[in-house]
C-alpha cells in the first residue's frame, strides 16, 4: 500500500466533501499498519438501468480507492427501491417490484464494470438483511433518528411548508441506507453531493449500533449536455457509458463552451495543472472551444471504447458535421402499415429521435429536421414512404424510412 500522505492526495482529488477527514487518517493509518483494505461502499439506486458519465464521476473515485488496495463494496438496493429515493423529488416516487430493481441492478453491475475492477468488488442486494427485519426490528432502528433530525433535510422541509405530502415510508429510506452501512461495516461511504444527507444518516446510526461511523465522500454533479440540469436519461441530456463512440463524441461536442474544464476535470479525471491550463487558455483565447472540445471527446470515447475508436468517431464527426456528409451507418425505422405517406412530425417523434410529440413539432418548425439533405420545417409535410428517405433530426439523429 501507498502511505497515507500518498493516499490522501489521490483519494482529495475532485473531491468536494471529505467528513471527518481525521477519522480518515486514522483508518488509512490503521490500513496500512495491518495491511488490511478499507471497505468503500457505494449505494446504488436501481430504478434506472442504465450509466452515464454523470455517474462515472463517483466511479472513477471508487476506482482510485480499488488502485489503493481498498475494497469496493457496490449495493444494489433492490430493497430499498421498493421505498423510492425522496432525494429531491416534490412528490413520493411510485415503488419498483423486487424484480425490476434485480434486473436493473445487474445491468447497472454490467456497466459499472466498464470502470471498476471486479476482483476488488463485492456485490450485494440490500434484501439480502432488510427483508429479514422483524418489525420490532424497524421500530427498534426508527428509535435511533428524530423526525427533527429528519427534517433538516431540504426536500423534506420544502414538501412539509408547501404542503406537499410527505409518506412515513419516505423517513424509512435514509435509515434503510444507513443499517446497509452497518450490515457490510461500511469504513467509507461515497455519494453525490445531493447524498450528503444520507450519508450523515449512515454515520449516526452506525454510533447507535456501537460501530466506529463510517467517513463519507461526496462528489459533484454532472451537468448534462445543455449545461443547465442534472445530467439524466429522462432530459436526454446524458452520455452513456454504453452510448455508441459516434453517439459519445457527437453528444460531448454539443456540450456549452462554459462545460468544457467540467467535463476535462470530472469525466476525464484530467490533473488540476491540467484543467487549470486549458480554463485559462480558454478564457484569453489561447485555446479554441472546439479543440478543446475535441480532446475532452476523444478523451471520453477512449476510455469506454479505446483509441482507435475515439479517433474513428472523430473522423466520423469531422466528415458528417464539417464536411455534412451522410454518416456510413444509417439506422433503417419501418413505418407503420397501411398507408402510402407519413407526416414528418409523426416520423421524427415515433422513430424515437425526440422524447416527445412537442418536442419533434419544436424541431422541425425550428429548422433541426432535413429529408435527404433539404430543410423542412413543416410538421405535417408528407413523407412519402416508398422513397425510403434519409431523415436526419437534430445533429446526431439519422434514420432511413423504410415501408413495412
């Protein structure tokens, strides 16, 4: 093992809370005296399957600590899934089934793979001990928080002076995720910075239970590629793990200027010097935006798919956007039977290229949408099938209309 020193540094990287970082000390130092790895846990949330580079940001963390000699523990909360993580929602979440939250849950053990090493980490379902709690056992572990306590945070407090209701079952989900911290003797518990709260939870009711509290580090959040929200699948505004190396560099070229050091520092783990290098060059000029660009994308696709790939997906993206060649590949989408035509607005929106029907009309009537090269801007234009069309919707959609 490294020394500690050496450990602090790279476990401090990118970093935006580290509680209590003395207690850190003390376990590292304990660590590497007895050889003995750390347990790193990292919670997962498995009502969405699929991985986006929003969540790598924590990954590539628990990565480092796996490099360190530490072991991951990764827990699937099928369980807990069935509750529905409030965290920043303004209404309760609907429950998942046990089976959905399972097979989300491997999906989402296959793609964090792509990161991690799997000799270093262990797999749980966290059914595995809360669907062995007796009642008194619940009851006994509900003791151990005040509502006051759980009050303090901010989702909470907003729905209770909004009047928004607030279920019983919601306050279970904090305490259900801190007993997984004391069912695996969790030494330290990795989140987003919007898990903070839960984390803390985890830290006192390991006390409660007489168990040295776990220590916890939060991560930034991701902006996705309109630079405003969350990075998330259902704004369509993410870049998957799994996204093809076309689909990863053409999405991270789209991003704002203003996320360019975000990405370089968070989705590509570039050194401070670095990120700082490249934030200055861009604000005197000295570094053009798309170069910039450039590298963060090549950079990204490299990491999932390989260089070759990224350099690939590179020449791709110059010849379809700079020179506006076709791309090689263009999805064939079968429209519907029984008639000859299809309106544009009904091609765009059920070939999937928009999230929805106002979504492919505010495309269109926006300039975003071309049928073989030339723009068309009225929704209700007929296409007419027989043609087999090349529709090409916004930058990165492309789809060939064939007949049934």
């Amino acid at each position: 093992m490294r020394t500690v020193a050496e450990q602090l540094e790279i476990i401090r990287q990118n970093a935006v809370d580290l509680l209590p970082e003395e207690d850190l000390i003390a376990k590292l130092t304990r660590s590497v005296a007895t050889n003995t790895p750390l347990r790193i846990k990292l919670g997962l949330d498995p009502s969405r399957p699929d991985i986006h580079i929003g969540h790598a940001v924590v990954l590539n963390k628990l990565r480092q600590f796996q490099d360190l000699g530490h072991t991951v523990v990764l827990i699937i909360g099928d369980f807990t899934a069935m509750i529905g993580d409030p965290t920043g929602k303004s209404k309760t979440r609907p429950a998942l089934t046990l089976e959905e939250t399972r097979a989300n849950g491997q999906t989402y053990v296959d793609q964090a793979s792509l990161i991690l090493d799997r000799e270093r980490t262990e797999v749980v379902y966290n059914s595995q001990w809360l669907d062995q709690l007796s009642f008194k056992d619940v009851v006994g572990l509900a003791g151990k928080y005040t509502v006051a306590q759980l009050l303090e945070r901010d989702d909470f407090t907003k729905r209770y002076r909004s009047g928004e209701p607030i279920s019983v079952h919601e306050f279970l989900y904090p305490l259900s995720q801190a007993y997984d911290s004391v069912a695996i003797r969790s030494d330290v518990e990795l989140g987003g910075t919007d898990q903070k709260f839960n984390l803390l939870v985890g830290r006192e009711i390991m006390r409660q239970y007489g168990m040295e509290p776990q220590c916890i580090l939060t991560m930034p959040i991701l902006e996705g590629t309109d630079g405003v929200e969350k990075m998330s699948k259902s704004l369509d505004n993410y870049i998957g793990l799994t996204d093809s190396p076309k689909d990863m560099f053409g999405k991270t070229m789209s991003i704002p200027d203003t996320l360019i050091a975000r990405y370089l520092q968070y989705a590509c783990y570039a050194s401070t010097d670095e990120v700082a290098t490249v934030s200055a060059g861009l604000a005197d000029g000295r570094v053009h935006p798309r170069n910039a660009k450039v590298d963060v994308a090549k950079r990204i696709v490299a990491q999932y798919h390989g260089s070759a790939a990224a350099d690939e997906a590179f020449a791709e993206f110059e010849r379809v956007f700079v020179k506006k060649d076709e791309p090689d590949e263009i999805p064939d989408w079968q429209a519907p039977s029984g008639s000859p035509t299809i309106t544009l607005l009904e091609a765009v929106f059920q070939s999937g290229s928009t999230a929805s029907k106002s979504d492919a009309r505010r495309l269109i009537q926006q300039g975003g949408v071309r049928v073989q090269g030339e723009q068309v801007k009225d929704p209700n234009a007929e296409i007419d099938i027989a043609a087999r069309p090349v529709i090409r919707a916004g930058k990165l959609k492309w789809f060939r209309i064939v007949p049934a």
